[in-house]
C-alpha cells in the first residue's frame, strides 16, 4: 500500500480508508530561518518527519500545509504567513473532508511552535464533533535528547539546532558559509513576567537566535530518528485506541 494520500488512485484511497480511521497531516510554516536555511525549513521537516512515520506505520499521509502563522518574520523578505483565524479553518476543512471517509483520527505533525495555538484550538473544536486530533512537535519530543547534543544557545529559531535537522534532511538546501552565530538583542523594556508584541527583527539581524554555525548533518540525523520513533509509537496507540475512549467524557 501507498503511503501517500495524493500518490494513491481513489480506488486504492476507497481500500484505505475502508479499513483504516486514522491519517497523518503535516503543517508547517514559509518564513526565514536565517541566511543559511531555506525558507521552507518548518514545513520540510514535517513533511520528512510525517512521512517517514507513514511509511513505517502503514498510516497514510497527507501533502503537508506549508503556510502557518509567521507574521512576527515578515520583515525578512519571502516570509508567506496567514493569520491564525485562516490556518485554523484550513485544517479544519481539511479535517472534516477526510472524515467524510470515515477518519476520526488525525495527527497533525507541526514544524512551526507559531502554528500551535491556533491548532489546538481545532483539535478541542473537532474532539467535539467526534474527531480526534493529537498534535506532534519534533522539539518537544526530543526535549531528553536536545539539552545534550544542544547547547542552550544553538538551540534558537534557526540555530544549529534547527540547521542540523536540514542538514540531515535536505543538505543541498543548506548554505553553510552563510550560517551566523547573533546574540540576540534585549529590548529596553523588557523584564520578567511581561510579554511584548515583538517581532523577530526586534531581536535579530540576521534571523538566527543565538549559534548555527556548529550545525552538523550527524546530529540532524541522530535527532531524526528519535522523533520519527516516538511518533511512530504514539500513531501505533492511537491505531489500536477506541473512539469512544478518546472522546470528552460525558456530564458527570
Ligand atoms: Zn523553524
């Protein structure tokens, strides 16, 4: 079988989702990430990481979505952004569209942490309706592996953590002389405890935050795997979990 939605004829699709109730979507973001990386850094790390699970599990997965909510890059030139409001009605109708087929289960696989408001927002809309959507991120499902490989300032939008995972994935996209290393600069009024509706260039010139010049395919590669294995894990519970035991729990 096919592991993706849109390689598949609607015969071979009718076969899938026949017997399966479940799909992966991968979401991303088109915004700089620094004068090394491609502007598709978000959303071709979730398309990999999405993929790679798919292929693994037998879940078929869908083309990523690669506009998210970027709004704080735009004054780095090619950065495509929608508001939340949108991202959020987009998935949305891309997730009822597969529940005509019978999918009541979806994971998101998101590449951009901007995205991650407006999607959970869907998922506890949808949980209503009897779709349930789990949403996976790479960072967080790495956080015992990043703090070691990691410094904590190669560990920033663009940095050499995020330069790794390119490298691994798609080097020729790479342009390893240009990767800078930028502290990133403070604003005069900030202190703790207050939040600023700043924007990236407000800290950065070059769009890194902090180290990326240490970045090495080896590390992307090593971090790869370990998220690809976790979601990998969580797609195969969710495969075997009831719908009824992932739905909000009645009036007590
Ligand atoms: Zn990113």
């Amino acid at each position: 079988m096919k592991a993706l939605l849109h390689e598949m004829s609607w015969v071979e699709a009718k076969e899938y989702f026949r017997k399966n109730d479940i799909a992966i979507l991968p979401v991303g973001s088109n915004e700089q990430h620094g004068p090394q990386n491609p502007l598709g850094t978000d959303h071709f790390i979730a398309k990999a990481i999405a993929e790679e699970t798919a292929k693994r599990t037998g879940v078929v997965c869908l083309q990523v979505i690669p506009f998210g909510v970027s709004h704080h890059h735009r004054q780095f030139w090619g950065t495509v952004h929608v508001s939340p409001k949108t991202l959020k009605n987009y998935v949305k109708e891309v997730c009822l569209s597969l529940s005509y087929y019978g999918v009541r289960k979806i994971v998101i696989v998101n590449g951009h942490g901007g995205n991650l408001n407006a999607l959970t927002e869907l998922a506890r809309e949808l949980r209503d309706k009897g779709i349930f959507i789990s949403i996976f991120q790479w960072w967080p499902a790495a956080s015992k592996l990043l703090p070691d490989i990691f410094s904590p300032e190669e560990r920033g939008h663009a940095g050499a953590e995020e330069t790794s995972m390119n490298l691994a994935l798609h080097p020729h996209l790479v342009s390893v002389d240009k990767a800078v290393d930028e502290e990133t600069r403070k604003h005069a009024v900030e202190v703790n405890g207050v939040t600023l509706p700043l924007d990236t260039a407000d800290y950065t010139t070059s769009g890194v935050f902090g180290k990326s010049t240490t970045a090495s395919a080896e590390k992307g590669k090593k971090v790869f795997e370990t998220v690809v294995n976790g979601l990998v894990k969580h797609v195969n519970l969710l495969k075997k979990a009831k719908i009824e035991d992932l739905m909000a729990k009645s009036r007590v």
